[in-house]
C-alpha cells in the first residue's frame, strides 16, 4: 500500500489530438479520452489512478483545453470542479504546466512540489513509479528539476533522450543523478550508441520541481510569459478568471516545456534524472499501440477474421466485421465515419491522412 | 439500330453468389443485382439492355431463385411477370437453362431458337455482339448447339476455352466453324500455347440451339433429367405448377450444361463456335473488377484517400470514408456490416474469408 507523499501534487496535461492514432483519436475525442489498452479505462482515468494514491485526496490538477473540460470532469469524478483546468486555447505545454504551477503556488504556497505527467501514456509498474515519484521529490526539495529516465528496451528512435551524469548524493534519493543533457529522437545508429554507454535514458517528458523552482526558472528564461501566468493564477480562484483569461491568455508564449525550461537549465546543471524502471509508452501510433497490446485487436475479437494475414492489427470500432485477407502487418482501423486501412510500417505515416482530409475540407473528419 | 430475330428467345440464368465478390456480393444480394460497374444499371439490367432489341418484347427469360424472384422483376420490369421463372432451388444451370427450353418450347412450338446468357457478365461492343448472335441463330437453325467463343485479349488463367475447327460453311452464318472441344481453365504456359494455335477463344458460356435440339439432346444424354423439365414445363403455365415443382424439382441432376450437353455434343460433333470480338468479362473477382473499372474506385471517390498506394481499390460501399495509406493494390471493400480488406493479388482468395465467417456461424453476412 502505497501513502501519498507531503506536499506532492501531480498536474496532468491532458491535450493533444494523436493524429497518428487517427480515425480512433480526432481532436474532438483525442487519445487520452480513450481506452486504448482495453482495460476498461481511458488513458486519462488511468493516469489519475495512478497518481493520486501519490497525491492523496485532491492532489491532482489536470490541465486540458475548454472543449474537453466537461467530459474529462466526467470521466474523473474523483477530481474536484477546481481541479480541472481548461484552457481557453492551446498554447503548449509550458503554458498548460506553467498555469497549474502558478495556481498551486496560490492555493498551497512555497512548499508544493509538482509532478508533471502527460494523460496520454501507459505505465506498468507502479511500484517502481511510485519509487522514482518519491526519489524525485526528494531531489525537487533539493532545487533541483528532476526528469525520470525510463529504462530503455531498446535503441528506440520514437523517443527522445536523457543522459545520466554524477550521482546527486542524496541519501533519500540514492538513485538520482545530474542531467548533463537532452537528446532529440536519434536515428538507429545514433540510438544504439546511447544505449552502448549506459547513461542515456528515455526522456518521458515527466518533471518534478518545486513550483517555485519552476516558476522561478521561467521568470529568467521567459519574463513576460512567467507574468502573464502569475496574474491569471491570481485571479483563477476569484470573479475575474474570465476577464484575465481572454485578455492574458492568448498572448501567452506558445513553447514547449522542454525548451522553455529543460533544456536550458539542464545546461546550468539544475536538472536532476531519477531512474524509472518501469514499462513506458507514449503510444505515438498504431505500430507503438499493437505492440503494447496482447492481441492483435483493439476491441471485440468476434468481429474480426484474419486469412494469411498474421500480425494483422483490427479495431473493430464501428460494430462491423472486418476480415483481413493476405496482408500480414496490416492496421485496419474501423470507425462509424471513417476506415483507416494502412501497415505497421507506415504507422508513423497515418498523419498524413488526417492532412488530406483536412486539404479536402473534412473537418468533420478530423 | 437493330431489328429483332424472327423466333430467338434469350435466356438469362440469374444465380450464383459471387462469394469472391464479397461483401459485395451477398447470397441475398448477388452481383447480379448489383451495378458492379458504375454505369447505374445492375448487371442483370445491363443483360437485358443487351438482348431485348434482338428478340423483341417478350422475348427474355430470367430464371432465378425463388427468394431474388420479387427482386428480379422489380428490376426489369419491362419484363412480364410469366418471363421470370423462379425456381425453388438451385440445380444448377442445366436444369435452369433446361427449363427456360422447354417452358419456351411448350409456349412457342418447336421454331423457338434461345441463347442463353449468364445475368452476371459485363460485355461491350452492341454490334460484334449482335453480329455473333445472328449467325449463332442461323447455326442453330442449322441444327448446332452453337457456342459463342470470345476473341482472348491475352492468355488468361481464369477463363476456359473452345477451339474452333473448319467452318461450317454456312452462307449465313460465315464465321460460324465446327467446335473441336472444350479446355477446362489451364495454367499460363498451356494459355499461351492456345493462343499461339489461333483456334482458341474464351468460352464465356453462351450457348444458342434450338429448344427442340437441346432437350432432344438431354433426352438421350439425361433421360429422366429431360422427363423432369418436360413435366414440369407442361405444367407451368396451368393450376399445378406448384404441386409438379414441389414432386419433382428436388429430384432432378444437379449438373452445369457443359458437362451435360456442350461437352459431349462437341465430341460428337454437334457444336459449333461462333466469333464474338466483343469486350467481355465475368467479373469473377475483386481483380478482374478493378482492371474493368476506369478509375480505382467503385461508388463516390469524394469517400476515397490515397496516400502512397496507388492502384488500390476501394468500394465505399458504407457511406464511410476510407482511407488507404502506404498499400498499393491494396483492396478495401467497405459496407454497412462487414470490411474487406486484401489485396488485387489476393482476390481469388477472398472466398476463404466467406467460409470464414461461416464456420464462425456468422450466416447474415454470407
């Protein structure tokens, strides 16, 4: 049994459309909204329940944008009407993580640490999870914005890496390191050489930091959008949220996190790498979805029928029978509007789809 | 324009499931009865387009099951309601066309010459049709079973063949020639061969003979089959239709006319072959459709995106978008209860995944 963690609040951004996911993720029911594991629960309820026996009661804070606000409270009834976050428009992850930051600053003042952890993955291993959430906070008290390196499997070259240096030295968090430096998705060569020296990580885009850490670094690298979050924080909680927003929000600095922060203050040698020895996956594509599953079909196995088709990947989604016949490798993805029919090896290519569609005046489609 | 044969009847053998046609193609819903072409004529209207100018009003047959019977007339209604014969079930086409021979025979006296022409090929080319068909009637008046032997575009696999021998030297009929045999479907090398001799043509099937020849034929070659027909065709247009049909239409041989007449016949030299230089197909496939097809698309192509496949086929079946990406020739057939997806080079296999989903008891989609 796990108990939550002093002071510990995880902030969940919950955004993105997964256009590779396409026709089963659309921006209007993106992937974090589904049950992609067919576990019975969606990426999103997942994650929270993941976290909050770290957090404890009204620990977590998801950020999402204002068309998915109301489904997300209703798949996370657990979570209070103060606890979800919508952002009036996208505007990155440094804004969406920066905002509940500056937020939890308000309510819970200096000592909050933040742990920040996308809606869209899929983690086993909640022990070891739950070890490098607790090493890490340890570090984020320590100053430090601390990143958890998943173990690689393999010289994956979907992800983006994290290179281990120095041991920090702390005794309750014997196992974190200095980061000496991101590395962006390598090519395979590339990929099994960082795996050869032993000290790169995948960079799961997880960050834990004092909120005050956080806030302090964006003030350095980014004043103006640092002030623009302060000022919505402090009129979140009151009457003029609305005001604030539409007059704040849209000018806000569209960055991501790692750039605006990681990136720049791992090079000052103020980011930390926990270990995570556990199963991670962003599940980026169709390719990345099979593979974590145990069967070949996402959905009702009834409905699908495979001839000389071995490794055949079928979502019947659309209450039809799909039968696959002579095209092993194939991905055949069934929705009521749309037939998605491609290969694993051209998962990563399924966006381009979503850009004819989009070219052909679809949005309904997309 | 064309004027009508003096005698000639036309016989249109409405059955078969095109199992490798579906989910096109269903055993409640055959090609037959569909617009496989996009010409916005179902394949059975097509057929009688073709053959009513040549024998005048009155004068096609459509013999179908009895569960398509109501469907079949609701289609060519210029048809009258004694010109479809139902029959209460399949035994295939030599009782079909046997019949159709003598229901023609007992309403029309022994003058009658038919052609029968199967209710699921594509043919153009109006002219060299009615051209073969006019010269088949002057052979069969003659006293032939006349076969029509198409012109090879190349040296198929799919298609048997009729070789040709001296002609008949009839001054009306002058291409007409005496039929040496009949070649069951061979393999490419032997194709190629065939057609190296000249004296091969495709055998699509059409026979024209004389109602009184071909029972006379099936009397001696099937007595108690050519007993049954007369029987039952005595009855047909009185009171006890139902009840002769009921007693004797289960017993009579299953058997196609090939075996029972055309090859046979031939070996006695009672065949004749006459050119048909017309484009004709028996859309056996997913295949053969595509190839006779202009574009890659059966239906609306506003449904249909390509994104690195070329030559894939798509039938938008469903009102669904279908996306194919990364699959040249691939084939994605889609409807409102079953997807098929495979490949050109697989069409022939496609029979497999009906008998798929029957063994999986899944009967409403066969």
């Amino acid at each position: 049994m796990s108990t939550s963690i002093p002071g510990f609040h995880a902030v969940v951004p919950a955004g993105g459309a997964g256009t590779r996911l396409w026709p089963l993720s659309r921006a209007g029911h993106p992937k974090f909204l589904i049950d992609l594991t067919g576990s019975g629960r969606t990426l999103l309820q997942a994650t929270v329940d993941r976290l909050l026996p770290l957090t404890g009661e009204g620990g977590v804070l998801v950020v999402t944008g204002a068309r998915h606000a109301e489904t997300v409270a209703a798949q996370v009834p657990e979570l209070g009407t103060a606890d979800v976050l919508a952002e009036p428009s996208p505007r990155d992850s440094m804004a969406a993580i920066g905002l509940a930051a500056a937020v939890l600053l308000e309510r819970h003042g200096e000592d909050v640490v933040l742990g920040s952890f996308a809606a869209d993955h899929v983690i086993h291993g909640t022990e070891a999870f739950e070890r490098a959430v607790r090493e890490g906070v340890v570090a984020a008290h320590a100053g430090y914005v601390v990143t958890i390196g998943i173990t690689a499997t393999g010289p994956s070259t979907a992800f983006g890496y994290v290179r281990s240096g120095a041991s920090l030295g702390l005794d309750e968090a014997p196992s974190v390191a200095h980061a000496e430096g991101f590395a962006e998705k390598p090519d395979a060569v590339t990929a099994s050489a960082y795996l050869a020296t032993g000290e790169y990580r995948w960079n799961a885009g997880m960050f834990i930091v004092r909120a005050r850490v956080l806030l302090d670094h964006l003030a350095a690298q980014l004043p103006p959008l640092a002030a623009g979050l302060r000022e919505i924080a402090a009129a979140w909680d009151g009457p003029e949220r609305a005001e604030v927003l539409d007059r704040v929000w849209p000018g806000l600095t569209k960055i991501a996190i790692d750039h605006a922060i990681a990136e720049p203050v791992a090079a000052a040698g103020g980011v930390a790498v926990v270990p995570g020895d556990f199963t991670w996956d962003d599940i980026g594509d169709f390719d990345s979805l099979a593979h974590l599953l145990t069967g070949d079909t996402l959905g009702d196995d009834d409905l699908t029928l495979r001839i000389d088709a071995p490794g055949a990947f079928v979502v019947p989604g659309g209450g039809r029978t799909v039968s696959v016949v002579g095209l092993p490798d194939a991905v055949v993805v069934d929705t009521p509007d749309a037939v998605l029919v491609t290969t694993l090896a051209h998962a990563q290519a399924v966006k381009s789809a979503v850009d004819g569609w989009r070219a052909r005046g679809r949005e309904d489609l997309l």
